[in-house]
C-alpha cells in the first residue's frame, strides 16, 4: 500500500517573522537536498510459534498438577528491529573489507547500487557481547541517472532478514485458582538462544556462520519467529538533467503479538508452552533527492521558531 510522504518529516517549524515589511527582507541563497520522487509501502504477515514461558512466581505459589492454564494478560518489549549489512548477513570471505561494512547492495533497474548504513540510527546489541553485531534501518547511497534511458526506475531488493534485538514477552495469568506471572527472553546468549534473533526465520535449530576477528569462520545455533523475508521495491521518478542521485532507504517495523493461548495443562514444571500468534508490519520508504541551489528570502531582523513534533510524543 502506497502512503504519502509525511512520515518522512518528523518535526515541522512554527516560523515568526519580525516584520512585514518587504524593505526588510533579504535573499539568501543556500544549497539542499531537494526530494524529488517519494514512494512508500506496507507489508503486513501473521506467524505462529510454540514458545516456553519461566514462571516467575514458581516459588511464591503452590500449583497442582493438571491444572487449567489461563492467560489474562500479555505485553512485548523488545529494543531494536531492523537488518543486517550484506557482508554480515552472508557471511562473505570479504566480511573485514572495510570497504562493504555497513552496506547492503540493491539494484535500480537491475543495475547494482551500494547503500550505505546510517550509524547514527543503528544499533548493536547490549545482550550479545561475544558477536558483534550491528542492526541498521536507514541506508543511502548514490546512482548516475544519465545511464537510464527511462524517467522512471525500480528500486529491488530480495529478501530483507529482519532481526529483533532485547525482545521479552510477559504473561499473567491463573493456574487453576492461584495468580501466575511467566516471561519468554530473548536476551540470553547460550547455545541455543542468542539476540537478535531473526524474524524472518522459521522456528528451527541451525547453524548461523559468521567471522571472528581474526577472520575465523565461526558458527552458533539460532531461531525464528516463523515469519517470511520481505522484498524491498518500489518505482521513482529521477531526473534527467542530474549526474548524482542521492537514493534513501528507511525502513520502520513493528512487531506485535495478537495473542497467546496456553497448550497444555500445568504439568508441575517451571516452564507453560503456549502458542504465540505474532504481526510483523515492514513499512519501506524510498526516496531519492538531489542538490539544488535556492534562494530563500528571511527578514533582516532574523526569524523566531520553536520545534513542533506533529506526531506527539514518542
């Protein structure tokens, strides 16, 4: 679906001038990034999982065995959600080229261009101290446009593996008449459970390889959450006049949890298998904008504004 582009402007200016006479006004030229063509759209998919929920109040209370299971309540935290770079994500034998850290590859009508992830909208995991492991949501790079022969191009990636760094899930609830509180975590880092974990992942047990420091090639075991990769696509006008295209990628998940529903009956344990049933909304914007020389008339006593965030807060 097709969204317009006021989700790329996160604040606007209330703006004052000092004065309405026109003798007071000068021109000021500036240089800035014009956005020229815009396309945005949503993606949204359901998945199942078995997960195990420790029970905190294990100890507070006395559960009988072969008790009826009721969740009541159920909230999800997690830190960060977005992707890896490509040199990570396959585990390349040029993982410590500096040169492709950072970036992953897309393709404007089949052509290959170089995005380059935003640092200072990244992330690396506060759980997962032996990998290192950096998440990215925004990336930008450049293409020539005199190259296409057409005003419009397609801007295609195949198969974005999200991942989701610091997720917990909480539950309260009932085993038979006594209160019960359980949490399923993420955030460990053992063998078998490492953050971040992949989203678009089926829910088994394999390898996952990367490279060490010394460019070793190591691997661990990990999971999903049985939701599918997403593509990255959309269609942009460019500009035939212009050399240098500087393209934009932002990328804005959101995970959720439509319910949890107990399997089976409290068996005396310290853990209760339920089924999770999870949304996963990928929200892409794509964009593209040049360099234009502006002029911008501002009064000579100089302008007042205070920041306005239209969204509310965050």
């Amino acid at each position: 679906m097709k969204k317009d582009n006021k989700s790329l402007l996160d604040f606007t200016y209330d703006v004052k001038s000092e004065s309405n006479d026109i003798s007071k006004v000068k021109c000021v030229g500036i240089l800035a990034d014009k956005i020229y063509d815009y396309t945005s759209f949503e993606i949204l998919q359901f998945g199942v999982k078995n997960e195990d929920f420790f029970i905190r109040t294990i100890n507070e209370e006395k559960y009988k065995v072969g008790s009826e299971v009721c969740i009541d309540e159920v909230s999800l935290c997690y830190d960060y959600i977005g992707i890896k770079d490509d040199e990570t994500i396959n585990a390349l034998a040029s993982y410590n080229n500096k040169n492709r850290k950072g970036e992953i590859l897309v393709e404007a009508n089949g052509r290959k261009v170089y995005l380059k992830g935003k640092n200072t909208s990244a992330n690396v995991s506060k759980y997962n101290e032996s990998n290192y492991l950096m998440l990215y949501k925004e990336f930008e790079g450049y293409f020539n446009s005199i190259i296409y022969s057409s005003d419009r191009v397609s801007v295609f990636k195949h198969g974005l593996r999200y991942f989701v760094d610091g997720l917990e899930i909480n539950i309260k609830g009932k085993i038979g008449d006594k209160p019960f509180e359980g949490v399923k975590s993420y955030k460990k880092n053992n063998s078998n459970e490492i953050t971040p974990i992949e989203i678009t992942k089926l829910d088994v047990l394999g390898d996952y390889r990367y490279r060490d420091d010394k460019n070793q090639l190591c691997s661990y075991s990990e999971s999903g959450l049985n939701l599918s990769t997403v593509n990255l696509y959309g269609d942009l006008l460019i500009p035939k006049d212009k050399k240098r295209i500087k393209l934009t990628v932002k990328l804005e998940p959101c995970l959720s949890i439509e319910d949890v529903e107990p399997i089976l009956k409290y068996d005396g344990g310290s853990t209760i298998s339920a089924v999770v049933k999870y949304s996963f909304l990928t929200t892409h914007n794509i964009y593209h904008s040049t360099k234009e020389s502006l002029g911008v008339f501002i009064d000579s006593n100089g302008i007042k504004y205070r920041k306005v965030n239209i969204y509310g807060d965050k």
